[in-house]
C-alpha cells in the first residue's frame, strides 16, 4: 500500500490561505508600487510587481507630450496597480496612472504652499496652451501668458520648460489651470520697487521699446512703463515716432518727471544731449548758400534736411519768381538736392527759411532790359481761359491778354478766344511794365490802329457823315459808319420836331445822314443826330436869306424865295 506522504489542509487551513490571499490583493490594488520590466512584447510592456501573476503596460503609457517612449528591460519604475488576478488571469497595471496621481499629489501641495511648478507646452489650444506637468495636463490661458503682452507668437514657447504658478485645481474633474503671469507680476513688482527706490528726474535708465503710437512711444524700464513723447525723441520735428525708433528697440532716456504715487514717467531722448539750436547762429547766416536734400512736399512749399540737427523751408512763393506758381511737386521731386540761399533763421518755428528764386536774377529786371512798352513780340500761349489768354513773356513771366483785347470788335472776341488753343503762336504788343508790382499788360487787338479812334481823328465834332441803319429799338437807331465804327442817334435826336422823332420812320438798311455831336472816351460811344443837321440847315438857310430879328419863319423866307423864283 502506497503512503500518502501529502500532508492534508484542514478547512481553517484553507480559509485562512484564502483570507491572506484576498488580504494581499486588497491591499495591492489602487496603489503604486514599484515594478521590474521583465519584457517587450510587441506594443505592450511585460512588468514584474511581486505578485503570483506579472502585468501588462501599454508602451504609450511610457510617452510624454511631445516626446518617444523610452524604456529598458530590467528597468525599474513606479507603476499603478488598477486590479489583481483579474479575468484573464493577469495583473493591471497602469504607468500613466502612477505618474498622474504622484503629480497630483506634488501638485497639490505646491498648490497648497503656493509654490512655482515647472511646466512644458506642447499644444496651442483655443484660448491658451495645453502644458505637461509631470504627466498632468493644464490649461494656460493666454491672458496668463505674460504680463507685459511682449510675447505676440506663443509658437516660440512650445516644448520649452516654464516656471508656473497653479491658479487652479479640481482633481475630480481633472481640470487644472496655471499661469506664467503671476510669476512675472511678482518680479515686475520686485523690479517695480527697485526701480523707484534709485530714480528721480533726470535720471538716466535704459528700456525697451514696447509700443509705438501716433503721439510717442511706451517705454518698458523693467517694471515701469514710461511715455516719450513725440517731441521728446528729438530737437528737430518728426512726422512719426516709427520714422526714427522700431518696436522691440532697446534705448537710454531721461526721466523728465516723475509722479511717485501714480507711478507715471515722462521719458525724453533729446534732452540727453544740448539743443543745437542754441548754435545755428554760429553755423548758419542770412544769404549763406547751402545744398540740402528735399524731405518733404506740400502745397504750402518744400521741406528740406540742412543736416542732422536742422532743417529747412522753402516757401511756395520762394520757389519761383512766377507770380502764381505751380504747385511745387511739379517742379522739385523727393530726395532732390537743391541749392538754396537762407533768407531768415526762423527761432519760433526752429528752421532755416530758404529761397530757391533768390539764386537768380529776378526776371523783372531783365525783362525791362529786353524789351520796353509797345514792343511787339511773337510767344507761346501757356494757357487759355474764359477771361482770355496767358502767354510766356521772359523766362519765368507769363503775361495776359483779356478777352476784351483781342480784337477792337468786341462783337467777335469770344469768337477768336474759341479758336485759340494752347501752344499757339501768337504776335502781342506790352502796353505797361510794372517791376515794382511784378504786372505787365498785354494786348493783340493794339497791335492795329483803334478804328474809333482813326475815325475821331478823321471826323471831329459836328463833323457830317452818312451811315447805313443796323439795328433799330424803342431808343433809337444803331448807325455803321464803316471799318467796324458804329453810332447811335437816340429817339430825341432823330427830327428838331418831336412830332417827327419816332423810329417807326425808319428801316433797317436805310441809310442817313447825322452830325457827330459827341465821343464817351471810355465807352467810345459815338453819338449822332439828325436833329443837329436840320437845326444847322435851319440856321444856314435864316442866315442866308433872312435876318435873326425879322420875325419871319424858316417857312415864310423859304416861300418867298419859292415865289421870286417862279415870277423871274
């Protein structure tokens, strides 16, 4: 008979193996304890934790944000025990969980005592960045970023360790929310404070350009921002504080005020060197020719850079002797070089004024030299207009010709204005020269002799002369008396008889006879009466046949020499 050498368990035997069993298992699981790395089968990692069966791991339990997987066999690591024997038979295990719940337990107490944290970003999210602490993510929102907002691309802080405070957490929902900010906050205002213990105005303290505006520039000094000003940056005036400083840029400037309480600063760059102009008289001299580049065009002149520390203004009418001149863009270009001669050192406005005209002789002068009043000359028209035309005289005179001294015939002035285009050349007369006023008068239609007037030389007063009837109206008659010489008899002139002064007696084309009786010089009317002739006759006719103090009437004496004449 076979012995049985095994020994048998009894029923308490039993339980209590199973009682320390369960004991061991409870106590195990939801715990982290250490675990061996035994091997690596495909994408999962085999792990020895001490118990009757081994573990599996994922290997992407093993990455970090950003980062590969990177373990050994053999190694040694914490991992979280989920559950013991379980289904299958095996072990779960989990690195990832072992990782977030030691964070969570620095975290918290960093949390707790208010301590910085270090933090990688690996996304930009909505709103912020998500961070990698320790294996826990957190949000930072971008509010939290920085407190001078000098960071514009948040790429540049990607997979780069930060130092964190924790605003935020809720283990439960897994939310934790950091920030960059607070740290920066609390050295700005250690800065902040260092800072104003060892300044006052007109120190002198280096920053950092932060931002740029229309009226100057935002000055970070470490801590403390301050404002230069735009008429701060410089002695001479700029158009725009980019014109001569970039963003990002680090300068030295003066402290100009300084309110403590509000922590305000007046910064100013020019003020660390003396005002050059306090020395113009020194370097620059009424009627000195200088030759500057041009900066600047507008309607009212030319801007120009005399040098670094001074500019100058050339004025519009100093451009040219042109009475009115063109607009100066159409005779100077940016960046042109000018010579020019310094006419008034202007203190108020801080510049040099200048003359670009006075380099030559003033054409006024020359123009009396070359021609005199009543010489003829052939020019080009520069322009017409309604009121007439302007022709090129002498260099830069142009001169005018009105409309209404275009032909003695005002009645066909317009039509050659019409016909006169620009470019054209035309023959004129200069009837005055003023050199003080800078005028000269014109004329075309003088280049003729003045028909009126050859016709008064030719017919003085109570001259008698015949005339074709033009024009008719209610005042009485319009008379051509040839080669473009018109009069008028009015309606009291046209019979000594006023029953007889109606111009319902005459017609247009017939012609009469009139007596000048006079000349308006300044309308060069020219006026006419029939009237003046039958008195004439009248008294030719008395003084004739009859005596003044007869008694008889024009009639009687006329009917008596009737009668004689008949008898003989």
């Amino acid at each position: 008979m076979q012995k049985n050498l095994a020994k048998k368990i009894t029923n308490s035997e039993y339980e209590k193996l199973i009682s320390n069993s369960l004991q061991q298992k409870e106590s195990k699981e939801k715990s982290i304890v250490n675990g061996k790395i035994i091997a690596i089968e495909n994408d999962m990692a085999i792990v020895d934790v001490g118990l009757k069966s081994e573990g599996r791991i994922p290997l992407s339990e093993f990455t970090r944000p950003g980062q590969k997987a990177e373990i050994k066999l053999g190694e040694t690591l914490k991992v979280f025990i989920e559950n013991v024997d379980g289904a299958n038979g095996e072990t779960k295990l989990s690195r990832e969980k072992a990782i977030k719940q030691s964070a969570w337990n620095y975290l918290q107490d960093c949390y707790d005592k208010n301590e910085v944290v270090t933090g990688t970003p690996f996304n930009r999210v909505k709103g912020g960045m998500s961070v990698d602490l320790d294996g826990v993510i957190a949000f930072l929102p971008g509010s939290q970023i920085d407190s001078r907002q000098i960071i514009k691309d948040t790429k540049e802080l990607l997979n780069k360790p930060l130092d964190l405070m924790i605003l935020k957490m809720d283990k439960f929902r897994g939310n934790i929310v950091v920030s960059r900010k607070a740290i920066s906050d609390a050295e700005l205002k250690e800065q902040r404070q260092e800072l104003l213990s060892s300044i006052s105005e007109g120190s002198v303290v280096s920053g950092k350009i932060k931002n740029i505006t229309d009226y100057g520039v935002f000055v970070d000094l470490g801590g403390i921002d301050g404002l230069l000003h735009v008429t701060d940056i410089s002695w001479k005036k700029i158009n725009h504080p980019s014109d001569v400083l970039e963003l990002g840029a680090q300068i030295d400037v003066k402290i100009l005020k300084f309110d403590e309480e509000l922590t305000r600063l007046s910064l100013g760059i020019k003020q660390l060197s003396d005002d050059p102009w306090l020395k113009v008289n020194d370097l620059y001299s009424v009627d000195q020719k200088i030759k500057s580049p041009v900066s600047s065009i507008s309607d009212q002149g030319v801007s120009i850079i005399v040098d670094e520390n001074y500019d100058g203004f050339i004025p519009l009418g100093e451009l040219t002797w042109l009475k009115k001149p063109p607009h100066p863009s159409k005779v100077i270009e940016l960046n042109q070089e000018l010579e020019v001669k310094i006419t008034e050192i202007d203190n108020e406005k801080r510049r040099l004024i200048c003359s670009l005209k006075h380099l030559k002789e003033n054409p006024w002068k020359g123009l009396t030299k070359k021609y005199s009043i009543n010489s003829n000359i052939d020019t080009e028209v520069v322009n017409v207009v309604d009121f007439g035309i302007f022709v090129k005289v002498h260099e830069e005179i142009d001169g005018m010709v009105h409309v209404s001294d275009l032909s003695w015939n005002e009645e066909t002035c317009s039509t050659i204005l019409s016909d006169i285009k620009k470019g054209d050349i035309v023959k004129v007369k200069i009837l005055d020269i003023n050199v003080e006023k800078e005028r000269i008068s014109l004329g075309i239609k003088q280049l003729e002799i003045d028909p009126v007037q050859k016709f008064i030389n030719d017919y003085p007063l109570k001259s008698r002369i015949s005339g074709k009837i033009t024009a008719i109206d209610d005042k009485g008659l319009t008379i051509n008396l040839g080669k473009n010489v018109n009069g008028y008899i009015k309606k009291t002139n046209l019979s000594k008889d006023k029953i007889d002064q109606k111009v319902e007696r005459f017609a247009i084309g017939e012609m009469v006879d009139s007596m000048i009786v006079s000349i308006d010089n300044k309308t060069r009317n020219i006026n006419l009466s029939i009237k003046e002739i039958e008195i004439d006759d009248e008294k030719k006719t008395l003084s004739k046949y009859g005596s003044s103090d007869s008694g008889a009437s024009l009639g009687d004496i006329l009917g008596s020499v009737i009668e004689k004449k008949n008898n003989a």
